[in-house]
C-alpha cells in the first residue's frame, strides 16, 4: 500500500477544506431562508417570486374603468370622449422572472359598444390611459382589428379579431425572449421581447360595456401551457441534440467522476459494459479522463464507505494509518468536519448526553476560528428538537452531509498525489466542472436578458427524465 501511505505534504488542504466548509456555509444559509421544511429536497427548489394574482385597483385609469370587488373582472361603465380615455388595469405583480414561461388569460364577458378590448404587457412606468402597445416599452394584441401594437400607434397584422365568448391569453417565453398571444386554446403567434426588465400582465377596455374577467392561474387556463412547455424544450433539446460530440466523450466524463470518487466498484462494471460497446471506447486523458484520479482508488472508496456508514471513530483510525499527515493537525478545516459528522451521528442514534460531552470536549478545540462558529451552533440545536430531522437543522441528519464530509475527505486525499500539479482540480470531478460550466452559462444568458429565465437545474432535469 505504498501509493496509499505516502508521506508527501498535502498541497493547499486548507483551500480544499475551507471550500467544503464554504459549501456547508452556503448550505445551511440556504435552508434557514426555509426554516418551515428543512429538507434536502428543497435546496435546489427554484426560488420564490411574488405572482401576479389580482388586478391593481391603486393604480388604475379612474373613472374609466371599474375593477370588480373580486380584483378578476374589469368594467368599462361610461362614454369615451377622447382616444386616450381608455380603461387599463394592471396586475397587482409583475411577471415572475425566474422560469421558462409565464402566461395568464382574460375571458371576454361583454363586447361592449366597440370590442376595443387588449391584452399584454407593460412597465411600472406605462401611462394607465393608453392602450397596451401604444406607448414605448409595451406590447398588446387589441380584439377589434386582431393587430399587434409594439411600443407605437401603429399596429401591425397579427392573428384573428376576439369579441364576447372569446378566451384570450398572453404569455412570455423567457427562454426565447418572446412575448406569445392565444385565442381559445389556440397559439396565435409570437414577437419578439423587446421589453426590457420586469413588466405586468396589463388588460384593456375602451367602450362602453365591455366587460372581461381574468384568469393568473386560480382556474385552469384553457391554453394547454404545459404542453408548449414541453413543444418548447423539446425543440431546446432538440438542438441540444444536434450539437456534435464524439461518441466516447460521455463514457470518459462519467468514468472520470467514479474514479475522483472512489466508487471503485461501479467503476469496475462500468469497464466492463465499456468493453462490449462497438466501437470500442477510448479512455484517454483528452476524453475527459484523468489517470490521477485513479490514485488510491480503493483506499478512498473504504474511507467514503465509512463515512456514509456514520463510523467516523474508524474514519479518524483508518487516516491515522494511512494519511496521518491529514489528521495530525487536529484544528484543521477536515478535523472539524469529522468532529460534526460524529456528533451527529450520535444525536442521530439518540445518544444525547454522550453528543453533548464530545461535543465539549471536540469543538473546544475550534473556538480560536470564528469561522466554524455557526456551524457548532447548528450541530448544537439538534439538541434542542424533538424530533430534529423535522428541525430547521435537520438537513444535517440527510445523506447529503455525510456526501459533503466524505467529498472532502476524498479530495484531500487525492491532493496528496505527488504527480498532482493543480491541488484545486481534486475539489471537483470533471463532470462536476462541467456541470459549473453549463451553470455559469445559463447565469450569463440570463444577465443577457435582463435578468430573466431560467437558471440551470440538474434536479429539474432528472425528475424531468425520470417522469418521461
């Protein structure tokens, strides 16, 4: 076990545990903005926007329209004299930002004298007596001529005339940066976002009588939305699909991320199913593979095993013997989170008072770094539940803690590789690399767009997958 005992000195192990460390940081942070759940599952849930769910009857055209004391219906009661005596409401919320669509429909109760009715959508900063697509930095579809209008009085030839009975709805594409109209279940068509930045769902009456109700998703819409969601990332993937990669490209990305892990098993079947394949399979480094991380294979599969087992005594034995050089510092950023990870696992079988002495006795030893501050106090209100998985901190009973410890076990041991020339790549995986880069870039696609659509979403993808 030569490769195993080597002494070398361990090369940036403070960067390496200090980022694990962040990344626990990061996560606690992110669960107590959700103390009500503390699950897992709700980590990487897309964030919460406020929604549009009634009218605004503050800001509003006056006289010229009159919003329903349910805040869903919208009434023109009088005679317009003038062109810009139009009645517009707006919703109550802009548009929420943060996914691939958004839409919302009004139902036309009563054509009114005219049928000078819009839909669409405008700024906080539109003018409430013009109609949607007259004024800059608005776009509305208008039932009395079926035009478009796009920031100017003049219209242009769009989709068909809607009047009493008629159920019309609008919608944006984020991923598309496109704003979409429908006509009873029925896609009109699309034009581009021109718009920039937040806007609200807007509806406007022009006539005396006209009367429409609106609908932002407390009765089912009748355009079928999820299944334009599903046309439109089907076409997404579509050209996902189209992108050329070399066949053995996949194969060596993933052999890669079971070797950094030390899931030496699977590896070994992954081989073995790679030898059958035609035609057969390059694992060279160029294909994402890098022997490096063959280093102490089995060694670190034993230590992760251990870990996920919650035998942290024999963790802290079994680096004694095989990298004493990673424990011998026993404030180090990795002392500390075996420490956690122990004391845990005795909250977690009910042993409290013995969690409670060594606990004393354990994180005495950190008091100089505040930096480890919050997380004791985390460890510590276990302490203080019933029932602690149900907690605010419960997070720390999950398998995704003991994945965090034992991923940074792995990647100090990795950084003790004597052929390693960047310590900071044993952090991640090539996969995990990869899955940063494709994160970074749907971040900067959103910057792009105003700080809209989607961000990326592994979980979503797989639950995605796993539904087809």
């Amino acid at each position: 076990m030569s490769e195993a005992t080597s002494q070398s000195e361990i090369p940036a192990k403070d960067s390496i545990g200090d980022y694990f460390l962040d990344l626990w940081c990061h996560t606690s942070k992110t669960l107590a903005l959700k103390p009500e759940t503390g699950a897992e599952s709700e980590l990487y849930d897309d964030e919460e926007e406020e929604q549009p769910t009634a009218l605004d009857t503050l800001n509003s055209s006056g006289g010229f329209s009159v919003v329903g004391p349910d805040k869903l219906s919208l009434l023109y009661p009088n005679v317009n004299l003038h062109r810009h005596d139009v009645g517009v409401v707006q919703a109550n919320h802009s548009a929420p930002l943060k996914r691939m669509l958004y839409y919302f429909e009004i139902y036309v109760k009563n054509a009114g004298a005219k049928g000078q009715i819009a839909i669409g959508f405008t700024t906080s900063a539109f003018k409430v007596r013009r109609q949607p697509g007259w004024e800059a930095n608005s776009c509305g579809y208008h039932g009395v001529d079926g035009f478009l209008y796009r920031g100017h009085g003049k219209g242009e030839a769009f989709g068909p005339t809607f009047t009493a009975g008629d159920t019309v709805g609008g919608g944006i594409n984020y991923a598309m940066q496109e704003f979409f109209f429908t006509k009873n279940g029925v896609l009109v068509g699309s034009v581009y976002k021109e718009v920039k930045g937040p806007v609200f769902p807007t509806v406007a009456v022009h006539s005396q009588n006209e009367e429409v109700t609106v609908n932002f998703g407390q009765d089912p819409f009748v355009f079928d939305l999820k299944a334009y969601e599903a046309e439109q990332r089907a076409k997404q993937q579509v050209k996902i699909d189209n992108i050329s990669i070399p066949p053995d490209a996949s194969y060596g990305i993933v052999r890669s991320y079971l070797q950094h892990n030390g899931y030496e098993e699977t590896l070994k079947l992954l081989d073995i199913a790679g030898q059958s394949t035609v035609p057969p399979i390059s694992v060279a480094p160029e294909n994402g593979v890098s022997e490096e991380e063959m280093y102490a294979l089995s060694e670190r599969k034993t230590i992760r095993q251990l870990i996920k087992s919650g035998k942290i005594d024999e963790t802290f034995s079994t680096l004694g013997k095989w990298y004493p050089q990673i424990i011998e510092d026993g404030t180090s950023t990795i002392c500390f989170l075996l420490h956690c990870q122990k004391f845990i696992e005795l909250v977690r079988d009910g042993k409290l008072e013995e969690a409670v002495l060594y606990g004393r006795r354990e994180f005495d030893k950190f008091k100089k770094s505040s930096a480890f501050d919050d997380l004791v106090k985390d460890c510590a209100a276990l302490l203080a539940y019933d029932q602690p998985s149900k907690s605010s901190v419960g997070y720390l009973l999950g398998d995704s803690q003991k994945e965090l410890v034992a991923d940074a076990v792995n990647a100090i041991i990795l950084s003790t590789n004597p052929n390693v020339k960047d310590p900071s790549l044993c952090k991640h995986s090539s996969l995990e690399r990869i899955i940063r880069q494709v994160t970074v870039c749907f971040l900067e696609k959103m910057s792009l767009n105003g700080d809209q659509g989607e961000a990326f979403r592994l979980s979503r993808i797989l639950k995605s997958s796993k539904k087809s």
